[in-house]
C-alpha cells in the first residue's frame, strides 16, 4: 500500500526539496537495464539510481572502480527509457571528474546528452569541490555522496562504518554543509553511524538519503539486486530482503531443466 503524501508526476530535484520540507520520505532504488528500471518505476518510487555499483551487480567486479563512463551511458540510456515518474540519478565513475574539474564536466555532460539522465552523483567532499563547482555552474544537477565512498576503497582498505572517531564526524559534517553551500541537491550518507546522520540531516536544508545509516535521515536507498534477494552472498546489517529471487529463480530453472529433458515441455498447448 503506498503511504505517498504527493502523486508526482514526474519527480524532480525540487520534489526532493518539497518532500524533506513536507517531512515525507524518499524513496531511492538501483537498476541498470530496462526490464528493471520499469518496473521499479511503475511501483512508484521516487529516485532511480544508476549505480557504479552495475560494476558489481552486472558485470562481477570486486569493487566499482573498473566500470567506465561509457559503460555507466549505456546503462543509464537504457533505465531512462523504462523511467516515466522516477527522477534517474546516475554515478559518475571513478577517474571521471576526480582530479580534473574540465574532465569532471565533460564527463557530466556526456552523462546527460547521451544517456539523457536527470542529474550525476559525486563520491566525495572538499577533495572535489572544483568539479562540482564546474558542473553545478553549467546547470547539471548534482547529489553528493559522503561516509563510506567505495570508490575510494584502495584507500580505505575497507568497507567497515566510517566516521565513528570524531575527527572524521567533523570532516563529514563539514563536508555535509559545503556540498549544501555548493548547490547539491541531496546528499547520499552510507555506512555512518545512525545518530551522526540524523544530526547531519537535521542541520541541512537538502535530503540526506541514508544507506546504513539509520531511521533518522530523510530517506532510504539499496542496491534492488539485494533487497529483492537475487545476490546472496552480500549480507550487511541494514540490507533488509523484501523476497528471495534467488532461490525462487534457482528452482524454476531446475524446473524448466527437468521438463526438457523428461519431454514434458513444451506441451500440446505450447505448440503450434
């Protein structure tokens, strides 16, 4: 049963803003592909993303550094043709706006010209204050994305909670308030302690879309290939399993397997 406040037409970055104002939760899913991306359109959701995450999901990656941005256009070309409410967000991939704030708007506006996606999304803070700039300034919208930044897992070394040490705490929240002060639209939180994402969401004016990071912020995103429960080996405390496609996919390939091979399909009725 939906539980929307608003029926938008089509969701915009300003229907992100009015919902934070109105106090009613946004909803965010991933997709790659077309099939997907319609149907998580057609059940109502409010943001689509396009995910350096396909890097994983889709083509088996360790982490989301190797997929490209050509990769990244063609998996948003085909989610923004199946998308007819959804606001399509799509990640600029690792190497593509990082070092270089030219680089950063090109690669933004091949996002948005070829793929025709709504906005980008940006994995950082103060590092990459002049690519955002750059991109904001030629009127790309852009979400950014603080706390555990798996692109930068090499740096990292790992994907634990970030920002439990107070040191870090008052870099994100820092960062929070810059990426406000820039122009950002929203900000994705992930993996940060549920108490400081609650303080960062109530201290700003855009959305904070929290992954792992508590009940307190002004929405909710997961990879959908998880919380439909096609993968099965990735099991994080706040991935929450809405079905289990995997074994339910398994056994109807088994049974499909069987009936060719005992003659039982295709049928009379199967048959022309």
């Amino acid at each position: 049963m939906s539980v929307a406040k608003n029926e938008y037409r089509r969701v915009t970055v300003k229907s992100l803003i009015d919902m934070k104002s109105n106090n009613e939760k946004i909803s965010m899913l991933t997709a790659y592909d077309y099939t997907m991306a319609k149907i998580v359109d057609s059940a109502g959701v409010d943001v689509i993303l396009v995910g350096d995450s396909a890097s994983n999901v889709m083509a088996g990656h360790e982490t989301t550094v190797p997929i490209t941005l050509d990769q990244m256009i063609y998996h948003a070309s085909s989610v923004v043709r199946a998308a007819n409410r959804s606001l399509v967000v799509v990640d600029l991939p690792f190497g593509s706006y990082q070092s270089d704030p030219k680089e950063a708007l090109r690669s933004a506006i091949r996002i948005l010209k070829e793929s025709r996606g709504h906005s980008v999304k940006m994995e950082g803070g103060k590092e990459i204050k002049e690519s955002i700039k750059r991109i904001l300034n030629a009127g790309i919208p852009v979400m950014g994305h603080l706390g555990l930044t798996p692109q930068s897992i090499y740096k990292f070394g790992t994907y634990t909670v970030r920002a439990k040490e107070e040191e870090e705490a008052d870099k994100l929240r820092h960062d929070s308030k810059l990426l406000e002060k820039l122009g950002c639209f929203a900000i994705v939180l992930e993996k940060v302690p549920a108490k400081l994402a609650k303080e960062i969401a109530e201290s700003l004016t855009i959305p904070v879309i929290g992954i792992g990071a508590g009940a307190g912020v002004d929405g909710q995103v997961l990879v959908t290939h998880d919380m439909i429960g096609m993968t099965h080996e990735f099991n994080p405390r706040f991935l929450r399993r809405y079905l289990n496609l995997y074994d339910d996919m398994s056994n109807a390939f088994k049974s499909y397997i069987k009936d060719v091979k005992s003659v039982d399909f295709p049928n009379d009725k199967e048959q022309y």
